[in-house]
C-alpha cells in the first residue's frame, strides 16, 4: 500500500481506502462489511469512510458495530462522517440539517454514537449550506477540535471559490480552515481537480479523498450490455443515478476504452483506478464493494498505476475526450 499524506496536513492516508455510500445496508449485511473491511484493512487501507445520510444513519451503525468487533488499535485507522442532508430522510425537521452550528455538532454527537469511537479523524461538511454564514462553519469546525470531537475538517464537492472564502476567514480569526475536499474525480469527471482546484492546491493546499473513481461502477464495462441485476443502478431509489450514468455515449467511450485495458491485461476497474491516484493531488480514492471478488480486483490498481506511461495516458484521453482544457497563457 502507499500512503500520502491528506494536503499539507501530517496526516498519511492509504493511496486506496474504503467506503460505504450505496453497499452499507442497502447491499451487504454485517457479515459481508466485515468481511470486507477485514480484506481493506489487512491489504494496508486506513481510512473508512462514511456520512450520516448513508441509509439514513443504518451505514454508520453497521461500520460501528464491525470496528467494535474487529477491535482495531484506534490509532492505525482513520474513519469519517459527514453532515448537511441529515439522517432523517423526508422526517427531515429545519435545524436537522445544513451547516449551522446546532446541526454540524449534533450531527458530529451523532456520528460518534452511532461509529461507536471518540472522535472523528475527518469530518467534512458534505455539501456548501447558501443558509449558513461561512463565519459559523469555520468556528463550529474550529471548537470541535479544540474539543477532540474531530481532528480534522473539511469539505464535498465545494467550489474553490467557497474553500478560498473559507480559508480566508480561518486565517482572519487565526482558526484552522479545511485540510480536505471529497469531490467526484473520474474519467467523466474531471473539472474540479484538474481545473477549477489548481489555484487551492497552490496557494493553500488541499487534501482530497476521492469518491466514486469508477464512476458509479460505468468505468468497470458492467453496463456496456445493460444493467445487470443486484448492481447499484438497479437498486430502487437510485434511479438518478442511473438516467445521470447510462448515457450511450459514455458506454461507446468505454467500449473504447475497453481496447486500452485488454492491450495491458489488466481489468477496467484497475485501470481507472490507477488513473485516477496517478494524479498527485489524490490524496486517496474511497474503494466500493460488494463482494471480496471485487475489492481484490479493485486494490489491483496499485499494480497497474507503475503501467500508466505518458502513451497510455494519452490514449486515454483520447479515448474519452474529456480533459479540461486550461488557459494557455
């Protein structure tokens, strides 16, 4: 395993970690995540990712009850929440959620009860609150670690824009601002991390803890004939993310792309893993499983990332036509 440390913080992350978003509950009992995050764990991954909105609270239970189980040495592993849609699902009352100071400590008491630890090594606020002062996020964030609730915080899927504000203020009051970001980087998706974050890695640094690399499982080729039964876009609830996802000419890149992968002998998913960490600003990319066959093939990617020539990264691109395009002056 490699390990990178989360921006310009001291904190050392595994290069692949492991979360829970769609299989928790909705795909995979506690046998199975135990299972699984044994496999995660013993190959080097030590970092478990979770958020209160996952399964509506049910996601962080199961982790808790296997980290209780498994009975870990708390300090080799780090495991997060994260807090803005709430747990409650259309129950949803106003203050249980957003970023404001009542929700992002409640939510951060809850969390801690449900994983069963003391603290939170990261706690992010899982989307930009256009409600709540950028001043009141930053001293919530501030307080929960001077109280040792959290060690770290951080953001998802905010606009460089909202970071920047968000370290100005931090460095106004003299508090500590967000070490890290959770945004979606994949094949498809490529704007934030390439594009509009440069300026932020820069000027300030910024980890980021990478979610759905696969792209929601398209960038495996599993779709390229359909949806099979018992994957994710077939889960009731989710059909979002399906009509977002099955678009026929991403399945026609990825047909494409399929050539690149067969040319290696390596799996598509590997492969779009190692693509993804071969970018230096990954600080780690969340890994999602619902069977020990594809997380193995998954952790994989770490043998194909030394294959990533700057030939098969241009082949790539061309592949999917995606790149940003950057000022050229």
């Amino acid at each position: 395993m490699e390990y990178r440390r989360l921006g310009r913080s001291g904190l050392q992350l595994s290069v692949l970690s492991f979360g829970s978003w769609v299989s928790f509950h909705k795909q995979i009992d506690d046998s199975i995540a135990d299972e699984l995050m044994g496999i995660a764990y013993d190959n080097g991954v030590n970092f478990f990712d979770n958020a209160e909105v996952y399964a509506l609270g049910k996601s962080e239970e199961m982790m808790g009850r296997v980290l209780k189980k498994k009975n870990w040495d708390r300090t080799s592993y780090t495991v997060s929440s994260k807090a803005f849609f709430g747990w409650r699902g259309k129950e949803n009352k106003p203050n249980q959620t957003g970023l404001s100071r009542k929700h992002l400590t409640e939510a951060c008491h809850e969390a801690l009860q449900r994983l069963q630890v003391d603290y939170l090594d990261l706690y992010f606020c899982h989307r930009p609150d256009k409600n709540t002062p950028i001043e009141e996020v930053v001293f919530t964030m501030n307080t929960l670690i001077q109280q040792g609730k959290i060690l770290y915080w951080g953001t998802s899927e905010w606009s460089g824009v909202e970071l920047m504000e968000a370290h100005r203020v931090a460095q106004a009051y003299r508090l500590i601002g967000p070490t890290m970001e959770q945004p979606e980087y994949n094949l498809f998706n490529r704007h934030k991390l390439e594009n509009e974050y440069l300026e932020v890695f820069k000027n300030v640094g910024l980890g980021t803890t990478i979610w759905s690399p696969l792209a929601s499982g398209l960038l495996t080729g599993k779709y390229n004939d359909g949806i099979p039964e018992g994957t994710r876009l077939a889960i009731p609830g989710f059909e979002w993310l399906k009509d977002r996802a099955l678009v026929e000419e991403k399945i026609n890149r990825v047909r494409a792309y399929q050539k690149i992968a067969d040319e290696l002998g390596v799996s598509m998913a590997a492969l779009s893993i190692a693509w993804c960490i071969k970018n230096p600003n990954v600080s780690t990319a969340i890994l999602g499983a619902t069977k020990k066959e594809q997380l193995f093939e998954n952790l994989k990617a770490l043998e194909v990332l030394p294959l990533l020539t700057e030939e098969i990264m241009q082949k790539i691109d061309d592949a999917f036509g995606t790149k940003p395009r950057l000022p050229e002056y």
